[in-house]
C-alpha cells in the first residue's frame, strides 16, 4: 500500500492568565450500523417512521421475549473493525448496562464492556497537506441505541418513541491522542468518511447516526509526552466528559469552552472534578449533568440471555477481501499515480461518490486536467445549485468528452467553460455541441490574420503607443479574440500580432 | 465485604426498589448471607478454567438482516399506564 508522508501538528496550546496550557482528548464516538433491521429484533431501523411503528415486542422488553443477534450487525462492526486496521475478536461477548431511563425499557442496555468484538486500531487524521496526526483506537464494541424522549409536545408529560430502541450501534473509542478543537473535528470527520466508504454508517449526524462524547484534560507543556512515554494518566488532568454532540461545530466550539473552564479551575487554586457535562449551544458553555453521577453506577454484568458471540478467521478474512479502497490509500494512489496535488487528492477522496466520478472522468486523460475540472468546473457549478455529485446533470462521459475537445485544440479554455454551461443546463454531447453551434476554435492563420490586419487598421494610435510599448500587444490580443468571438487560438493570434506589429 | 444499611438502601434506589427504612437491616442482611456465599465460591482455584456460558454445546444464534416484526404500535402502547399521539405520554423527565 502506498503512503504519503507527513507531520504530526502541534498540540494547540492555550494561555491561561499565570501559564500556558496544552489539552488532552479522547472521544467516543456512537456511530449506528447501517442494517435493514435492529441488533436484537426484526424491526426496521428506518429513520422517520410513525411513533413505535419500528419496535418488536423484544425491542419494548415485554416478558419473556429474547434478544437473538442480527448477523449483519456483526459484520458491519468487523467491516469497520477492519478499516480501521484493528484486530478483531474471534469471541466476544455481551453484557448488561444498567440504569433506568424511560425510553430504556428493559432498564438496561445491551452492550460489550468486558470482551468487545473489535480491539485496537488507529485512524490517520489528516489536518492539511503533509500533516495528519495518528490517533489510536482503543476498541470498538456493539451495543443497544436507546429510545427518544420529546419533551416539548406537553407542558407537564415526556413523549417517548421507541423506534430507535434496541438499533445497532458501534461505539468506537480512541486513545487521549487528539490535541485541540480542530483535531476532534477533524477526527470526527475522518472516521466518518472511512465508515462512509465502508457502507457501515451513513454518517448523518443531523439524524443523529453519528454523535460523540468528547473526554478532555488539561495539562502543561511538556506533561502530554511523559504520559505518552509511560501510558500513566497520572500525568494529565483530570478529564471531563461532555455528552452527546452532533456538530463538528459544537465539538469544537464546547472544546474550546470547557479547556477554558478547567484552566480557569485550576489556576485559582481549585480542581476540576471528574463528571458529565452538556454542551448548550445557545448559551456556549457546558454545564453539569448532575442527575447522571449517581446512575453511572451501572452493576455491568454479562448477559445471560446471550451467548458469547463466536466468529470465524474465515469469515472475517471473507469480509476483509471486500473491503473497498480506503480514502488514505486512494489518496495517495491519486497524488503518486495521478500527480495531483495532496490537497486536489483530498478534496476528490472526501466522499467516495466524488472520487468516483473523478476517476471516470480521469481514464484515458491527465489527470491534473480531470481534477481541475472536476474540483473548480463542476464541484463549484453543483455547490452554487446545493446539488450532490449523484445528481450532476453533467455525467463523467460529458465531462471527459469537454476535456478531450480542449486537449484535442477543437476548443480554447474560455470556450470550454461556455461549453460545460451548455452541457451543464442543457444536456448534449459537447462535440456535436461544438459542431452545431460554430464554436470550434480556429486555428486557420488565415482568417486570423484578417481579423488582425483589420484591427490594427481600425486603430492607428494604438498601433503607434504598442511601439513604444510592446505591453500593449495584450491588447490586440484581446480585440482579436473578441472579434472571433473567443474562438481564435490564442496562442496563433499572439504570434501573430506580434509579427505584424514588428514587436 | 460487609453491606452496611447506606449500602443496602443505595442498591434498592439504583434497582428503583422502595424500601422502608425499618425493612433496611435485613435486607443488609441478605446480602451479607449471598456475599457470603459468593466469598466461599471465590475459594475454588479456577485458574485456567473457562468460564461455563452455557450446560449444551450450542452457538449463539443469529437472526439474517430483514425486517420481519414491528408495525403494531397499538399492541405496543396497549399496556401503557399513559399513552398520547402514539407515544408513551410519561411524568416529565428533563436533563
């Protein structure tokens, strides 16, 4: 596998009012698995539906009723597992969370603390070009998403929707290895675009598919790499964790908040106290969840409904054979095989779609010419109409047939551009577009000699201050192609000009 | 490990169990009776010994990824003390 190069970014450092301060972060991330149905029932996991329309009698914990285990859930977690260069588990196994919440109907959640079915992996966080910061993933396990509670449709009730009970999440967590606000965005953004190009989640966090809890300390300069040498946390602060956020944006923002708040903490004498908090996005701070300290007693204990879950190399090397390309590799194979730019390469890779339609765009042709086109053309035309690169009205084949006529000398750059708008609103094969409409470039000397004999005629005291400075050429340049209506090889016209002003 | 009476009362909230406070010593004292079991347990070595997840050799069993249940919200709600609009209409519970 091909890899680029890079450099690990300096940990965002904060100034406190007696010193500097460094932070420390570790996220949680839950991301839901993309499957038909739920981990434990056959309802359907479809974001949406009527109130309690997708809950089994399993999901609503009736009596009696057993959870059994959805097989595809299963390789969703190792398909992740695996794109994330971690080991899987052959045997795992599931276990109780308890607490009481009124969308939990069983009163706990089914989740895997002691043997989860992924373990260590690492995800390369990509800051900019040549800089990216490995962050390393302590496990990922399987567990139960809880319902839906509405508090705002009656003034003294909680609704609550069990739709989303018993859905399949992976909770996947990192290492304390993310070292400011914009790398926990950037963290976040990275992992969903892997799971995106997995299949295992689609990543829409305005649904909330994906949410993170975010862990963050402070600790001076200098305390991050002694923890780092020895793995001891006695070397950091102590962590906060702020629950449940769906924005890159809130990351960063309650990031950002809650440092200042420790640091704020510490330097008057005091000490941060260990506990969950909520990011209030309105307000712009986080606040205490004083009511989840004493449920964090959670008495985890294995699932007796459940046996330990048994999965074979086989079939996990199966799973590992179909896996696609991921974005750090079809990155790389871009800049080295393609010659694009790292920051060309990461723009076309962000969503596999776009890398996709690139890549057609891109056979047979050079690809810096295709990506141009593909980034500045197309990617600007579809953002300025909120469309989505599956729904461009231009297709690869439309594309590719723009730049074959540019590289062919039938069109000049200017004409493309024209083109591509045709192509864009109206459809067509851009060379019979080109044909039809008379916009073939000309590059008959000939008729641009006239053209120019005509212009230098028509403007005789331009003609006298482009002696003097032979600059002014550009001009004539430009009458030229207007005259030509931009058709005119600008390349002959240049020569051209030149020669009949003797310059 | 002895449970003492804020222990017992403490176990009985988190299992949302209402005990009076008269009932605590003998729950106390339950406990200790089971702990002190589980203690006499935990004298047998079983070092390298796999724990028994199951009395018959079986697999956990496992379901394909199709939607073959739910659609009866009615059914669902219909042992709800409180039910509104096709939810589950509880007291109100704000973080």
């Amino acid at each position: 596998m091909l890899d680029l190069t890079y450099e690990t970014p300096k940990p965002k450092v904060i100034a406190g009012a007696k010193h500097d301060w460094e932070l420390v972060i570790g996220m949680e991330v839950h991301a839901q698995v993309a499957s038909n149905a739920k981990l434990f029932s056959g309802a359907s996991t479809r974001f949406g539906a009527e109130p309690n329309s997708n809950v089994a009698f399993v999901d609503a914990a009736m009596p009696g009723m057993l959870p059994v285990i959805n097989d595809f859930c299963v390789a969703q977690a190792v398909r992740t597992g695996l794109g994330l260069k971690a080991e899987i588990n052959l045997w795992s196994a599931f276990d109780r969370k308890n607490y009481f919440y009124p969308d939990l109907p069983q009163g706990y959640q089914i989740s895997q603390l002691y043997h989860p079915i992924v373990g260590e992996g690492e995800i390369l966080v990509d800051m900019a070009p040549g800089v990216a910061r490995k962050v390393r993933i302590e496990r990922i396990h399987l567990e139960q998403d809880a319902g839906k509670s509405i508090h705002d449709m009656d003034p003294a009730m909680s609704f609550v929707d069990l739709n989303r009970t018993g859905v399949a999440l992976m909770e996947i967590v990192s290492r304390p290895d993310i070292r400011g606000p914009e790398e926990a965005a950037a963290y976040v953004t990275k992992l969903r675009q892997i799971l995106r190009y997995l299949g295992t989640c689609d990543g829409n966090m305005q649904n909330g598919n994906l949410r993170a809890d975010v862990n963050i300390s402070i600790c001076r300069p200098g305390d991050y790499e002694k923890y780092q040498e020895t793995q001891d946390f006695s070397h950091l602060g102590t962590r906060c964790e702020i629950k449940n956020m769906n924005s890159m944006r809130f990351i960063q923002q309650a990031i950002e908040y809650e440092a200042r708040r420790q640091i704020a903490i510490v330097e008057a004498g005091g000490e941060v106290v260990q506990e969950t908090r909520l990011y209030d996005p309105e307000k712009g701070e986080t606040r205490s969840m004083r009511s989840k300290e004493e449920a964090h007693d959670y008495r985890y204990f294995p699932d007796p409904d459940l046996l330990p879950l048994e999965i074979e190399q086989a079939w996990v090397d199966d799973i590992a054979a179909s896996l696609p390309e991921l974005p750090d590799e079809k990155k790389a194979r871009f800049v080295t095989e393609m010659g694009l730019s790292e920051y060309d390469a990461g723009v076309l890779t962000a969503e596999v779609a776009n890398a996709d339609y690139f890549e057609q765009v891109a056979e047979g042709r050079d690809g810096k010419m295709a990506a141009n086109w593909v980034i500045n053309e197309l990617f600007g035309r579809l953002k300025k109409d909120d469309k989505d690169i599956t729904d461009s009205p231009v297709s690869p084949g439309q594309l590719g047939g723009i730049i074959d006529l540019i590289a062919k000398g039938d069109i000049s750059g200017k004409i493309a551009k024209d083109l591509f708008e045709i192509v864009y609103t109206e459809g067509g094969d851009p060379a019979r577009i080109v044909e039809d409409r008379g916009m073939k470039q000309v590059t008959d000397t000939g008729a641009i000699e006239a053209a120019v004999d005509q212009i230098i005629a028509d403007n005789p005291a331009q003609v006298e201050k482009a002696k003097v400075n032979p600059k002014l050429a550009g001009w004539f340049v430009g009458q030229v192609m207007k005259a030509t209506g931009g058709k005119a090889n600008p390349k002959a016209v240049n020569d051209i000009v030149q020669a009949k002003l003797g310059l | 490990m002895s449970i003492d009476l804020e222990t017992a009362a403490k176990v009985a909230k988190l299992a949302r169990i209402k005990v009076e406070d008269d009932a605590l010593p003998a729950l106390a004292d339950e406990f200790n009776t089971i702990l002190g079991f589980i203690e006499q347990l935990n004298e047998v070595d079983v070092d390298g010994v796999e724990p028994m997840t199951s009395v018959t050799p079986q697999r956990l069993k496992r379901r394909e990824d199709v939607v073959t249940d739910g659609h009866m919200p009615e059914k669902i709600l219909s042992n709800a003390p409180d039910a509104r609009e096709g939810f589950f209409a509880v007291p109100k519970v704000m973080e």
